[in-house]
C-alpha cells in the first residue's frame, strides 16, 4: 500500500545544503567539485559570497568537467612537443575512439562531449606516472583554493582561523587535487581550519529538514 506524507517542500541551492553539512549554522568557506564547481561561505554576521560556478564554457574551475577539457588540451601538447603521450592512450580509450582523427572530432564537436568522463582517466594517468596528468591535478587543486580565497577575503578579512570545507566527487577522488588544494590556500592563509574529511551535502538536507527552515 502506498502511504502519502505531507509536509512544506523547499528547494535550495546544492550551495546550501553542502554548507550546512560542513558547519550547519555557523560560519565556513564550502568548495564543491563535482561535474561543475562552486566556492560558497558564510561568516558570523550571516553574510555570504560566492565564487565560481558561472557554467562550465566560463568557469567551474577545478571540476570533473575542467579537468576533462583540460587533460585533452594537454595531452595534445604532449603530443606536439614529445611525439607520444600516455594520457592520451587512456583518453582514447575512455570514449571509445579508435585514432586521433576521431579524437579532434569529439572534442571539438557541438555539443561537447563529457569531458567530466575523464576523470578517471586522468587519475590513473597520474597514478601511473603521466606528469601531465598530474600537472592536471595539481592546477585543479590550485584553481579551487583561489575560488575559496576569493570568497575567504569577502567575508572573513578579520578572521584569525578560517573554517573551510570540500565537497564533491573530484576532492573526495583525488588525494592530488586535494593536497594542492590544501597547499594553495594555506599560502594564503596559514591559519585556516581545512577539514580534510570530504562531506556529504545529503546530510546537509537531512538537517534543513528535521529544523524545517532554510538558512
């Protein structure tokens, strides 16, 4: 039998629900890299900024999607300046394309392919040695903690320790991009309160429910 249970709906933002798992009412800095990616934070008065997540042919930098394109652009320079490239066997392989000819057509087809597909590739890439797949990895890092500085400086400009959170199947994938990230916004501010453990924004949503109010 199909029981209906009533009750208010609201809908927020993945924003939102991501920075309410990682502090739920105080205050914090949230990275999400997912397919996309998005900087969101909260300070002590309430206030709040974003940076990031103006849609993937502008910006997501650092997500599944960037890393993707990324990797294929790379591995192209690889191949002009080497003659070969390891990444680039494993891109090949991941989309199912038999040369390189068929490769310059997907990527540059309308619409775009998934380039987020890639990630996995990418990761073993790495894991395997390929300096550019790392090269990948390490500016992904890099580009995620400057879209987490920019809203830091917006919101906490007199903040001794800056709680800061990740979120996201690229930080909770690769030990790379989160090591880089760790290192880019620790340069920045020494002090910040990075919490190494990736969370997961559906409990996030669980507790915006059980209080019944979004913040």
């Amino acid at each position: 039998m199909l029981e209906i249970v009533g009750g208010e709906v609201q809908i927020v933002g993945d924003t939102i629900i991501a920075l309410e798992a990682a502090f739920g009412r105080g205050p914090g800095v949230v990275v999400i890299a997912g397919t996309g990616s998005i900087a969101y934070g909260r300070n002590a008065a309430g206030q709040t900024a974003r940076a990031g997540g103006w849609g993937f042919a502008i910006s997501d930098e650092g997500s599944g999607y960037w890393i993707g394109r990324a990797a294929v652009a790379s591995a192209m320079r690889s191949l002009d300046e080497e003659g070969k490239s390891p990444l680039l066997d494993m891109i090949l392989k991941t989309w199912k394309l038999e040369s390189l000819d068929k490769l310059i057509v997907t990527a540059n087809a309308t619409p775009p392919p998934n380039f987020a597909a890639l990630l996995p590739a990418v990761l073993a890439a790495a894991n395997a040695g390929d300096p550019a797949a790392s090269d990948v990895l390490a500016q992904a890092g890099s580009e995620l903690a400057g879209r987490a500085i920019a809203v830091t400086r917006r919101l906490f400009r007199t903040a001794s320790e800056i709680p800061v959170a990740m979120s996201g199947g690229v930080f909770q994938n690769a030990a790379l991009v989160r090591e880089h990230f760790y290192k880019s916004f620790r340069s920045e501010y020494p002090n910040a309160s990075i919490n190494e453990t990736v969370v997961e924004p559906v409990r996030g949503a669980l507790e915006l429910a059980r209080r019944g109010t979004a913040p």
